[in-house]
C-alpha cells in the first residue's frame, strides 16, 4: 500500500468535502462507542481485566525472545514451519516461494491487516498468482481497488447503494435488475461468488490475532466464518503474525479474548474463535497438509525499550478509532496508510519514518479518550506527545508552526508577559465581537473560522476571574 500520510492534511481536506464519506460517517459515529459501553457494563470485572491483559502482555515483551522461541519450537513439533523475516521485502518474498513451490494460481485470504502492510495481493498478482479476499468489507474494497479504512471494519466508509454498485458493475453474470432488498441479499451474494473460490484456492492466507507460546498455535477471531473456510479447505495454510502477538499460554489468551471482542465490537465473543495448530493429523477430514506462520518484525524490534514499546501491546481492538473525534471527521483513508486513527499515529511513524507520517501525531485533540477506553491501557496521547518532539528535534515541523512555538516559548518564560497580552486580547476582542457575539473570519485564526463560528470572549480572562475568586475567598 502505496503512503500517502505526507499528503494528511491534503487527504482531510478532500475527506470533508466528501459528502458520501460524511454520510457513512455520520450514521455509524454511535453505534460502536454504544455497543462497547452496553458490554462492558455487563462485566463488573472489566477494569481488573485490563490491568491483567496489560501485565500479561508486558511480561511477554519483556521476554519476547524467549516466548518466541518457545512458540516457533511447538509449531514445528506440530508440523508447522516458522518463517522468520526482518523486513516487508523478506515476508513477500517468503510468501511467494511458498506459492510458486505448490504451484498455487489462486490464494483465498482471511483479514489481515499485516497483508495490507506488505501488500502482499498486490505482490502476488505482480507475479501471476489471484488473491482473493473473503472477508465480505475486504470483498467489496478488493472489487473496487480501495485500501481498508479501519482496521475491523475495512469498508466502514461506504454506504449501502455504494456496496450495490460496486455488485452490479463487477457481478455482471447476475441479471443488472435485480433487487436488494436488505443487507442480506448482499451477503448472498457475495457468498455464491466466494463459494467457488474457497474450493478452488490452492493457498489460504490468514493473520493471527494470538500466537500461543505454551501450544504453538495461532488464533484468529472473525464474525462471518470465512477465516475457518480460508485455512481448512487449501491444502497449504499461511499464518501472516508480527512478533508482539505471542503470549505465553492458553489461559492468557482466553485473558485478552475476554477484552478484545467487548472493546472491539461490544460482543461477549466474536462469532468465530479459531485455534489452529499445526497440520492435518492422520484421520482428521480436514485442515492443511502444510502450516506456515511467516512472522514479521518490519521494525517493531527497534520499539523495545524506547518510549513506543507500550504500542506493541495493541490488540487491534480499535476502540481508539471508534471513540476518536478526529478519526470520525475525516474518517481512515485521510492517515495515508495501514493503520488509522490514534494507534495510526503513533504506529505509522515508527514502521514507515517521522519525516513520511509527522502530520499524524498531530491530528489530535488530546481529549485522551482513546487512552481511557483502551484494553491494553496504551498511553497514546504521551506517545502522540514523543513524536511531537521528535517532529520538532529534526525540524520537520513548518516554519510557521516553529516561529509560533518560539513566541508561545517567549511568552511561557514571562507569565506578566502573558497575562497582560492575554487581557488585551480578550478585552479588544470583546468589544469587537459584542453586537454579533461570535467572529466568521478572523486574522491567524483562519483554520478556525474555516469551519466554525469563534465565539467573541465575554469577560476577562481565567487567570483574571481565578485572582478574584481568590480575593473574594470563593476559590
């Protein structure tokens, strides 16, 4: 997937002005936030859990080598091979092989959104071989050549008659008249075109949301059941996992399951758990005849024990998404890349460089709803707050942006300075804006008015109203 985060603030603005884009937003804005709260209500022991989930998955980084090791050795007491790859070229290139060995002309895929971080369809059709997508939001984006906009719900930005179209121009086997009358008829439909595949793919490439050390086995969780199909039925299933998702055992596992789905989707469980491990045994009906996990470091090694290890206990609920007020303004394809919203933020600039993704980090209001509502109690505004630095250090940061923070840094070091120019402001501003209340343009504030009324001050400034309070013995 070609980057585009440099473009971030280009990217919003056409997202704004996307009135079938707002739309999709709009009507989807409550129900994950809602569905979430429902759920956890239901569990009163949903704080313990986090604090569990979090420790659980701190310890594992802190012996990541080890839990590794352990995990890759248990696939291959399985049957299963371990694929070991430093960099996106090296995964690609593993996968392939394993494609060209078989002879594989048809890969059916599970979601995966490590795929989409190393374009691998993209990789396999360069060299002759068909990916299809299975998941029905993949579907409908592979049909119409988009990238996923969030990371559980990749066609999250379309709306109903865009799905129809997008069947009717690609489905042209099918009478064009035909009507759908609800979302079901859509989902029929893509399962009578997805039915052949399944049975003709020579290859079915899934993700993994756990890798289990104790076990050697690899967990996915899906709603629709398209994962069991993508890795039962060929007989060559590939794993596409990146190193944080090994946790030690089992019992862990179930741990982070219990958090992942309620954070996610507000279910108690996703419809499908799926624990694999290994390949077909004798007299087993089905399942593989060959297991691969191809996993993928692609720079997450370079996160332990910097300030950004803390990203690298994500489970890809994307509560952060579902709750971010920015995300839901311009919604996922304005990031640029793989991963959006606040996780976006912080993860994008460290597997593809500050200098292609310092926009993101600063897309942000800093409300820190996206740390409170997270599982895994990720600190993502502080991280936010590092690659701000870091934006800064190397001046990356424009030159307007830089000359601002020197003055807002003169002011900060003189707090007369700053309470005298500060009452100025308020008091001018006032008075110009008394007759109509609110400013629709205004000098320095253009990114402001742009889309909003600035309400014109009504009274002296904080630090002004707070010396009084004191004075008067009420603060």
């Amino acid at each position: 997937m070609r980057a585009t985060s440099p473009a971030f603030r280009e990217n919003a603005a056409h997202a704004l002005a996307d009135k079938r884009l707002q739309k999709a937003l709009v009507f989807t804005r409550p129900a994950f936030p809602s569905r979430r709260a429902a759920a956890i209500a239901q569990l009163p022991e949903f704080e313990q859990l986090r604090k569990t989930g979090r420790d659980i998955k701190d310890h594992t980084l802190a012996n990541l080598d080890f839990y590794l090791e352990t995990w890759a050795a248990n696939v291959e007491r399985a049957g299963g091979q371990v694929h070991w790859c430093s960099t996106a070229d090296e995964a690609r290139a593993a996968v392939l092989a394993i494609c060209q060995r078989v002879g594989a002309r048809t890969v059916t895929k599970g979601k995966s959104m490590i795929s989409e971080e190393l374009a691998i369809n993209e990789h396999l059709e360069q060299h002759g071989i068909t990916p299809v997508e299975t998941d029905l939001g993949e579907y409908i984006l592979q049909l119409r050549r988009e990238p996923p906009s969030h990371i559980i719900a990749p066609a999250f930005h379309l709306n109903r008659e865009d799905w129809e179209e997008s069947f009717r121009a690609s489905h042209t086997d099918l009478p064009p008249g035909r009507v759908f009358a609800d979302r079901r008829d859509i989902l029929a439909e893509a399962r009578a075109q997805l039915r052949a595949r399944f049975l003709a793919a020579d290859v079915g490439i899934t993700g993994a949301n756990f890798l289990i050390a104790e076990t050697g086995s690899t967990v996915i969780v899906t709603n629709e059941g398209n994962g069991d199909l993508t890795q039962t039925l060929p007989r060559v299933h590939i794993v596409l996992a990146s190193i944080e998702k090994v946790v030690p055992t089992l019992e862990d596992t179930c741990t982070l399951l219990r958090l992942l789905a309620r954070s996610a989707t507000g279910q108690d469980m996703s419809v499908y758990t799926t624990f694999s491990t290994g390949t077909r045994r004798p007299g087993e009906l089905d399942g593989p005849d060959e297991f691969h996990v191809v996993l993928i470091d692609n720079g997450r090694s370079a996160m332990l024990g910097s300030p950004f290890q803390p990203m690298l206990r994500c489970i890809r609920c994307a509560a952060c998404l579902n709750h971010c007020p920015v995300y839901f303004t311009v919604g996922g394809h304005a990031y640029g890349w793989v991963y959006p919203g606040p996780m976006g933020a912080v993860l994008t600039p460290t597997l593809i460089g500050v200098d292609q993704a310092g926009h993101l980090p600063n897309a942000s209001t800093f409300c820190g709803k996206c740390e409170s509502v997270c599982p895994m109690h990720i600190p993502l505004p502080g991280m936010m707050r590092h690659w701000r630095e870091r934006q800064f250090e190397r001046h990356l940061t424009p030159p307007t942006a830089r000359a601002g923070l020197r003055v807002w840094g003169w002011f900060a070091r003189r707090p007369w300075a700053y309470r005298l120019i500060t009452r100025a402001v308020a008091a001018g501003l006032g008075r110009l804006g008394r007759k109509r209340g609110r400013f629709s343009s205004l000098p320095l504030a253009g990114g402001w008015t742009g889309g909003r009324d600035l309400p014109a001050p009504e009274g002296a400034t904080f630090f002004a109203r707070y010396a009084r309070e004191q004075r008067a013995g009420r603060a």
